[in-house]
C-alpha cells in the first residue's frame, strides 16, 4: 500500500514540499537559536569584562595603599552577589593572594588549569590577550559558570617608589579571577531554544497540513476525476465532462480535457458511423462482394452475394459459384494469393436458382497486422443484363446493316467536324460508282464540284435539308441529288448521317415540263416581244433613211447629228439585244446550282422580262422590297420561272375580271413585296383579280388543275412552282385578302453569316 501512494503525484510533492519545508524551519529556527545564545553570551561575557574592570577599580585605591584588609573587604563585599562565585587575585607566580574563598588564599594554581593554560600553553606567553582567550566555561555539580581572567597591569602608581618593589619595566603585576554563575541566562537559552523548537514544529505542522488540503482539493482530487473520467472514457462508456470551480492550471486542464473529450467523442461517434456506413455500404453495394480464406472457403459476404448464390454454408467459393467439385484452372483468387496484388477476369457460373449468370470480378489481397495475406476480397459485377444485351445488339447490329444497305438511296456517316466519310452503304457504288472500301476515309466534298466545295462546307454542318444539288459521280457524270442531314453519334463521335436520295430523273421531268411552260410562255409573249423589238428596229429604219438620202444627194451630216444618231443606232440596238438574250437565256435549258440568291433580284429580272405583258394590258406594279433581305439557298433560274407563274397568273386572273368592264386606273394593279423575320424570307405577290374560291383552295397546287378556258393553261404553273419551292425547303400558300384578290405568300429559311 505504502509503496502503491509512494509513487502518486501528490505523495510525490508532500514529501518533497514537507521535507524541504521541515529542513527549512529547522535551518531557521537554529540559526535563530545559535545567533541568540551567542549574542547573550556574548552580553554575558561584556558584563562579566565591564564587572572585572569595575572591581580593578574599585580595588586600586586599596592596593596602592597596600591595604590588605581594604582589598579583602572590597572582595568580599563585591562577591555577595547571587551569581558571583569567586573574585581571586593571582600574582605573577600563580599563587592567589586574595579570594572571596578563605581556603584558596596562598593556593598556588597549576598553569595547566583552565584559568592558566590559555596563556601558558605558548612558549612565550602574550603580554595582552583577546576577551575571548581570557574567558572560559565550565560546570560544576550541573551548574554553568564563566570566568574571565583580568591583566593586573603595572602603572605610575606602582613603581617606582620607596613603598614598592615592583621595578619599571613590569608590565604585568598580576591577575583579576572572576566567576560569575550563568545558571539563569542558561535556563533562560534552553527556555528559549525549547520554544523556538516548539513553535517550529507548530508552523511545520500547520503549514504542511495546509499545504496537504490545499493539493488534496486542489490538485490531488481534481486529478483523480480527471484520471478516472480517463478511464471511463477509455473503457468505451460514455463522456461526462468533469465540473471544476477552479481557474488555475488544473482548471486549464480540466477544460482541455473536456474539449479533448468532445472532440474525441465527436470523432468515436463520426468513426462509428463511418463504421456503419461502411458496414451498410458492404452489406448493400449493388456488386457482389465475399471474402475468401487461404482455403478458398467463403468466411464473409453481403446480401447481394447470397441473393444471387444463397448462404455459403462453409463451403468453397468455387462450389458456390460455379458448382464444381475442385478449384477452377485460372482462378484469379489464386494469383491474389500467389502474387499478393490484385487481379481481375469475366466469368460465368450458375445462380442458387440454377440460371446462367456471368459477371466480371476482381480480387484484392487482405494482409494481417504483419503484412502476411490471410484472405482475398472478391467483388464481382453481375454482367448478366449486359451480355443479353450484348448478344441483342449483335443482332441488332446485324439487322441494322441489313437495313442500312438495303436502303435504296445512298445514305453517308460523316464525321461532323471535318466531313469524312466513316460508313455507307451498298447503293453508294450503285450511285456514286466509289466501292465502300475506296471512298471511306474521303471528304464528302469530293461529290461536290470543286468550285461549290466552300459553299456546301458550311451548308452541310447547319442545315438539316439541302437540294436539289448537283453531285459528281466517279466517271465524272454529274447527277442531282436531295440531301437530308441528321446529327447523331456514331462509335462515341460527333457524325452526321447523310441520306442522298436521286433526283436527276424527277428534275429532268421537272425541267421538260418548265421548258414546256418557258416556250409557251414564249408564245404568249411572242406579240409583246415584237413590238418591243419593232420600236428600236422603227428607229434605226428612220436613222439609216435619213443617212441614205443624205448618201445619195451627196449632202454632209453635221458632227452633232451624226453623233447623235450613232448613240441612237447604239442605245436601241443594246435594247434589242438585251430582249433577245433575255428570251433565249429563259428559254434554254439551265444547269441547276444551288447557291446564295438575292430575292430582290430574281423578281427584278422576272418582272423585266414580263413588263412589256402587262404594260400592254395597262396593269401596274406597285413594289415595297426590302433592300437588306437576306440570301436564300436555291437556284436562280428555278426561282425566276416561279415569278414569271406568280405574274402570269396574276395577269391572267385581273384580265378575267376586268373583261366585261372599264376599269379605273387603280383597278388593275399587281403588288410584289419582300420582308424578312429572324428565320425566314418573306414574298408576297398579290392582284386585283377575283381572288381564288374556297372550293379549289385545297387542289389549286395539284398537277394539270386549271381554272383557265381550254387551251388557255396547263394546270401546271402552279406545282411546277409549288416543287421548286419545296425544293428549297420554303412554303408556298395562297389566300385572299380584303379589298384584292389572290394572294400568294412564298416563305424560305436563311441563315445569318
């Protein structure tokens, strides 16, 4: 027990504070003990000096008389007092002539008695001595007494003289003896020490027992909450934190304690529910996961893993998963366990149900405290689903070959940055002439002409429909084709898929029937182009009538006339070869180009070529054109003969409505307007005819319907225009408005630059 507290703190700090306090009182109590006894002893002996000088005096007088009686009287008269033992007066030959004692008179006193050996113990004794060497101590029957001996010196009054025989150069006549008893100052220092000694052990005691209360609350029991708050906290029992009234250095410490504590708590607790989050992720991770011993045999799992093979029973995974009776030839367990690192493979084993599963697993090593593996973690990905789907997809993919080259059009997988060729079809050579193998890996701009490639570089990556556009094909035929454009992603990248649908035959068909309708639209115009050609031909008749007779009556033509009439000759031939080049350039067969075109323009150029047909039947054109329309992608020429129907029509419906009456000068009008909004250009060619009746709204764009007189139209002008327009991926519709007659609103997408 003792050797148990022998090793406590607070034992620890007793003994070392008691010790250091006990040394300390005792080191100042003596030295307050020693300091007093030799400053009363030092008192003493002055007192006992000052009394031997004072007897010396008071028997000088008698001595110099010579007076024995005087000098024995003085000595026993002095020696009355309690605490004088003895006055003696010794002469130079140590015998004591004079004593308050009768019986030491004439005594001779041995020089190696205590009142004579201090001097006689040198060879030659000093002629003076200090007090301390004079006095002496001693005890007798239990009593403490001090003596002092007192130099008698030789003085005027002792030598020389008749009376006395002492010579001159004596120093030392003899010596005063003197005893006092120092019984009462003794029993005064023993009262004295006892105390002190006293009052020492009370202060030691009292101040060691405060010191024991003070650490015994102070330091001792703090700690001992501390230490077992420790304990508990240590033994996993709940934190209380520890209630201390105190500021100091244990208070500090009680307080970093408890935040300690907290902080320990707050970070068992978050270890805890780290524990079971793990514990909860391993129990419910969607993978199958189990832990497999040295011996192969199953030790842990989660539910997944019993889910899908039931409960391990001890037995080995290769019976569990695989139902066999010996471990498997590759076993990515036994590689774990061979090289200590982790491995992964695909296989396949049968579920508790008895169903083929397959799933992908990897294996890590699980080492002890030592490094030394002791077990491998399985966890295995059931890759069931993705196998059905696996083998779905290859037939799948198989059927979507099948498809993709059964297409009848040539359909092209693009890369959608740079427009390489990346997959197609079959009919691409069927169309193209190109087998598979030699155009993949080529630009689809390769179809293009050269001169088109830049147009339809950035066509072809922003718009979903694009033609009829003229392609190359390997031999160099040029053929038409309508492109339609879908973004999608092909083997993880960015494509487009290109379906190119032939158009050459249709277009050629189209372009028979628009050259049908060009050459009839000729035949109408042939009056109206006669007489604009008669005028300028009418002019230059005159000019070369009058130069002829001006020839033949040899007469001279003024420099201004002639000049005047060359620049007639010039300006009217111009017209005519204008008429006629705009006659022949509709009428030929156009090459079809699909670029930017000016909507603005291609009116322009149909209005000037059909103006003198309206000019002879007195109808006006009002314009309200947009001058910052935007282009549109499609053919000029195509569009042109889309106007010429629009005002054909137009001509045709305010003539039958006017027929059977005079007209005002307003009546007869044609509005051409354009506008565009933040998709779309708009057109709208308007009349002052009878407008279109409800009842053939729905067929007015069929082929070959007609509201004209027999032998008046075709029926085609209008689909004509209604696929050219299609075409180009624009609307055409036609309405009535208030106050006019027909309407019609064309519409085409454009893109801002």
């Amino acid at each position: 027990m003792f050797k148990k507290y022998r090793q406590t703190l607070i034992m620890k700090m007793l003994l070392s504070g008691g010790i250091t306090l006990l040394l300390s009182v005792l080191l100042w109590t003596s030295f307050n003990v020693i300091f007093f006894k030799k400053n009363v002893t030092d008192n003493i002996q002055s007192d006992i000096a000052m009394l031997s000088d004072t007897v010396l005096l008071s028997l000088h007088h008698a001595m110099m008389l010579d007076s024995k009686e005087f000098i024995q009287n003085d000595i026993n008269n002095i020696s009355r007092q309690g605490e004088i033992k003895s006055i003696r007066v010794i002469n130079k030959m140590g015998q004591i002539i004079y004593s308050n004692d009768p019986d030491e008179i004439n005594h001779v006193i041995e020089t190696s008695s205590p009142p004579c050996w201090n001097c006689h113990k040198h060879k030659n004794p000093p002629a003076t001595m200090s007090l301390d060497q004079r006095t002496r101590l001693k005890t007798v029957n239990g009593k403490k007494y001090m003596g002092i001996i007192t130099p008698i010196p030789n003085s005027k009054g002792c030598a020389p003289g008749p009376c006395h025989v002492h010579a001159v150069d004596e120093k030392l006549l003899g010596l005063l003896d003197l005893e006092i008893s120092t019984e009462k100052k003794s029993s005064m220092l023993d009262t004295f020490e006892t105390a002190n000694f006293g009052i020492a052990i009370v202060v030691f005691i009292a101040t060691f027992g405060a010191l024991f209360v003070f650490a015994y609350n102070f330091i001792f029991k703090p700690l001992r909450k501390i230490i077992k708050s420790t304990r508990e906290f240590g033994a996993a029992q709940d934190f209380i934190e520890i209630r201390l009234d105190q500021t100091d250095e244990i208070g500090t410490l009680a307080d970093a304690f408890n935040m300690m504590g907290r902080q320990v708590q707050e970070k068992h607790r978050a270890l805890l529910e780290q524990k079971e989050e793990y514990r909860d992720l391993f129990d419910n991770v969607p993978c199958l996961v189990s832990v497999v011993d040295l011996n192969f045999r199953v030790i842990r799992h989660n539910k997944a893993y019993e889910k899908h093979f039931g409960k391990p029973r001890g037995r080995q995974c290769y019976q569990i998963n695989k139902d066999r009776d010996r471990k498997c030839d590759e076993c990515p367990v036994e590689r774990t366990f061979f090289d200590l690192t982790p491995h992964m493979s695909e296989e396949s084993g049968l579920s508790k149900d008895g169903k083929n599963i397959h799933w992908i697993v990897y294996t890590s090593p699980i080492k002890d405290r030592n490094g030394k593996i002791v077990a491998a973690m399985e966890m295995m990905l059931d890759i069931t689903r993705r196998k059905e789907l696996e083998e779905s997809l290859a037939a799948s993919e198989q059927r979507y070959h099948a498809i993709f080259d059964s297409i009848p059009g040539a359909v092209f997988v693009l890369d959608a940055d740079d427009l390489s060729i990346l997959n197609c079809n079959d009919p691409v050579e069927e169309i193209y002439g190109y087998p598979r193998k030699e155009i993949l890996g080529n630009s689809f701009l390769l179809l293009f002409r050269e001169e088109e490639r830049a147009d339809y570089d950035h066509l072809l990556k922003v718009r979903h429909e694009i033609g009829p556009c003229s392609h190359v094909t390997k031999s160099g035929t040029s053929i038409y084709a309508m492109l339609r454009i879908s973004p999608a992603e092909f083997e993880n990248n960015r494509t487009l898929i290109i379906t190119c649908s032939d158009v050459t035959k249709k277009l050629e068909a189209e372009q028979q029937l628009i050259q049908a309708s060009k050459m009839g639209t000729l035949g109408e115009m042939a009056s109206g182009v006669a007489h604009e050609l008669n005028q300028p031909l009418a002019i230059l008749k005159t000019i070369s009538n009058l130069l002829m007779r001006k020839v033949s009556r040899n007469q001279q033509v003024e420099p201004k006339i002639l000049r005047e009439m060359a620049e007639g000759i010039d300006t009217h031939v111009n017209r005519a070869s204008k008429i006629i080049d705009h006659m022949r350039e509709f009428g030929r067969k156009s090459e079809i180009k699909t670029m930017p075109v000016q909507v603005n323009d291609v009116l322009r150029r149909g209005f000037d070529f059909f103006s003198r047909q309206l000019t002879l039947r007195n109808i006006h054109v009002e314009w309200n054109l947009n001058s910052h329309l935007p282009q549109v992608m499609a053919d000029a020429n195509r569009l042109e003969q889309v106007v010429i129907n629009l005002l054909i029509n137009a001509r045709d419906a305010i003539e039958d409505r006017w027929k059977n009456s005079v007209p005002l000068a307003d009546d007869k009008k044609i509005f051409i307007s354009t506008d565009f909004t933040d998709e779309h250009v708009i057109i709208k060619v308007c009349d002052t005819g009878p407008g279109i009746p409800d009842s053939i709204q729905g067929r007015l764009f069929e082929p070959f319907f007609t509201t004209k007189d027999v032998g008046k139209g075709t029926g085609l002008g209008l689909s004509i225009s209604y696929g050219i327009i299609k075409d180009y991926n624009g609307v055409i519709k036609a309405s009535n408005e208030p106050d006019h007659g027909a309407c019609f609103t064309i519409t085409f997408p454009y893109e801002l630059p």
